[in-house]
C-alpha cells in the first residue's frame, strides 16, 4: 500500500471516507486512482486543497415522522426532511447514521445527501390521521433542516407550512441563518405557543468555525438570525453546542452574552460527542488544524467520559461527568444566570391543533 494520509479537501470537514462498520469488503484508493474531479497529489501544494461535489439521492421513505424513546433528547417525534448534511461539521454525532445507508460517516456523510422531495406531503397524511396525536415535532432530529440546499429545494419551508395551517408545534434546531427566511410561519405559529427555534452556536471565531463546520453559517450571522426572529415574537434561544473541551469552552460565557444581546431567551448545552468512525475523523482533524491541542482535548474528553472517548449511556452522553464536566456545567450555569436566560425553551402548546384535510389541493405548496 501507498501512503494514504487524508489531505485536506475544500469546503469539507472530513478529509476522507472510514470504512463503513457494516461493510466486510473495503476498497483501498491509492493517490493514484482518485477521480479525476480532484487534483492529482503532485498538483496539491501547500494551501491547496481536492474537491468532491455534493451529490444528492432521491429518498424514497413513505413515512417522515421518527419515534425515540430517549430520555436525553426532550422530543418523542421528528422529522428530517434530509439524510446526510452538507454543512461537514466534523464532529457531528449524526454521521455514523450514513453507515446504515451504505456510505461512510466521513466525505460521504456531507457529499451524498438523501432528499425527501415528498416530505411534506408525506407530513399532510400523517397529520390528517386519526392515529395521529398531536404532539411537538422536533424539526430536525437528527440532520440540519436549513443545509444549503434548503435554499432551493424549500422541502423544510413547505413542511413548515404544513406544520402552520395545522398548528402542530415544532421545535426547530439550526446551525444555519437560512431559518430567518422562514420568520412568516414561525410567527404565525408562535401567535399559539407552538413553535421554538435555537441556534446552535459553537465558537465566535470565525477561523475555527470554518474548518470545524465549514458550510454552516457565520456565526455573526446565526446571532443576526436569532435577532431577526426575536424581533419577530418567535421564541428563540442558543444551544452551546457541542462544546469541545480544551478548544471551545473558554467561550461559553462570550457565546451566551452574544446571544442574550441579539435577543435569545434560553440557553442549552451540549458535550463533545464521538460515537464510531467520529472519533478517528475528529483526531485527524485535530492533528490537521490544532496538533498543539490535540492531546489536551482527547485527554479532557476522556476525563468527561470515564476514560473512554465515548460515552453512550443515557443520562451521561449529552453532559459528561467528573471534574471536567462539572467545570463546563457550573461555568455554563453562571453565564446563563448572568445574561438572564432561561435554562429551558418554553413549553409547547396542542391547544389550537386543527388536523388538516389529507385531500386538499397541494399546489399551494409549491407557490
């Protein structure tokens, strides 16, 4: 075999494709054999980086709401009109679910999205039947709603308009400013206590959020969206989240005061996660972008974590334990105090729930 080192790759926070746990055959590509849509090795000098281009897949699913029984998530239903997420964050926990699919949780997670183009329509049934109770819907679950190609596809703003004509309430979690498109329908479904939208916000520093999470928003521009839906009387907060310890939790406090000041009225918080094949992208990423801090955020995440570098216990994995946890918690707990933000979103309401006719003529949708 060659030399295999993962060299960086445009506009992506992996830089490679793990081999998939489910797979027993994994083909090896030598420098040599890559495609030709990515520059040959001894064309990439120093700054310069491959390409690989998005590719997106039908998803031919004919239901849309997910159940879960977790205790740690504060939802029992969601709905992710996307599988997969081009933003490329490189420590999403979501990209071993990619494996499931048949891909890898690294390049292919954030460059081979499944879309579910008949999302909301599939949503219309689900609502209009009798079976179903109204409840909060998590939009989403597990991938962003608001990923680039949102902007062009509208498969989140459509099911939205679902969601608003039958009052169900949905708590909408981003990392991307492109929900502030979307402020007509969550005002309308906020004037009846059913809708919450957060923000996730990891870092300020431009630098470090562009190779961490190199297609989500600025994070200037998540504040500027959490101010535009503030003003707009939707309920909206910041989730601290995840927190890598030893590179971003000195920032918790200038996160929240960031936040309270554009208008957000709750805070949470998550802990660095590394289920599977995240943990050796998250390393590598590491040894590329911070070699200096590598040891001291594995070490840290081990002290969160028992001494292991994960943790999927319920109860544990969202927060982690010992001396380590408990100084990001207390340190999150006096921030959120002293900008005066509630520890939780307020609580949602099924009162106005109307169950919207499974007929109804659908080209209203695509105006």
């Amino acid at each position: 075999m060659g030399d295999h080192k993962p060299r960086p790759v445009h506009g992506r926070g992996a830089a490679d494709n793990p081999a998939n746990r489910f797979e027993r055959i994994r083909f090896h590509q030598e420098w040599s054999e890559w495609p030709e849509w990515e520059a040959e090795p001894e064309e990439v000098g120093p700054g310069d980086e491959a390409r690989v281009e998005t590719v997106y897949l039908e998803d031919a699913s004919r239901s849309v709401i997910a159940t879960n029984t977790s205790p740690d998530v504060g939802f029992d239903a969601s709905l992710n009109p996307y599988r997969g997420c081009e933003h490329g964050c490189i420590y999403c926990y979501a990209r071993p679910t990619h494996e499931y699919l048949g891909f890898s949780a690294g390049l292919d997670f954030e460059s081979r999205i499944l879309v579910k183009r008949d999302a909301p329509e599939l949503l219309r049934k689900e609502l209009a039947s009798p079976r179903w109770t109204p409840q909060v819907l998590a939009l989403s679950g597990v991938t962003d709603p608001y990923q680039p190609v949102e902007r062009k596809l509208r498969i989140t703003r459509r099911c939205l308009e679902v969601l608003a004509e039958a009052r169900n309430p949905v708590a909408v979690i981003t990392k991307s400013a492109l929900v502030a498109r979307d402020v007509d329908l969550l005002a309308e479904l906020a004037q009846h206590d059913a809708v919450v939208v957060s923000l996730s916000i990891t870092t300020l520093d431009p630098e470090v959020a562009r190779t961490m999470e190199p297609r989500a928003s600025h994070p200037r521009r998540r504040l500027e969206a959490i101010e535009r839906l503030a003003e707009a009387g939707v309920p909206v907060g910041v989730m601290v989240a995840p927190i890598l310890p030893g590179l971003t939790d000195p920032e918790i406090p200038r996160i929240i005061e960031a936040a309270a000041e554009a208008g957000a009225q709750h805070a949470g918080y998550t802990v660095l996660r590394l289920p599977g094949a995240v943990v050796g992208l998250v390393e590598r990423w590491l040894e590329e972008h911070f070699p200096e801090r590598k040891d001291r955020v594995l070490n840290r995440v081990r002290d969160l974590r028992g001494g292991r570098l994960n943790e999927p216990r319920f109860g544990h994995r969202m927060h982690g334990q010992g001396p380590i946890g408990e100084h990001i918690r207390s340190l999150f707990h006096a921030s959120r105090r002293r900008y005066g933000l509630a520890e939780r979103a307020l609580e949602l309401s099924t009162e106005a729930f109307r169950r919207p006719s499974a007929d109804r003529d659908q080209l209203r949708l695509f105006e």
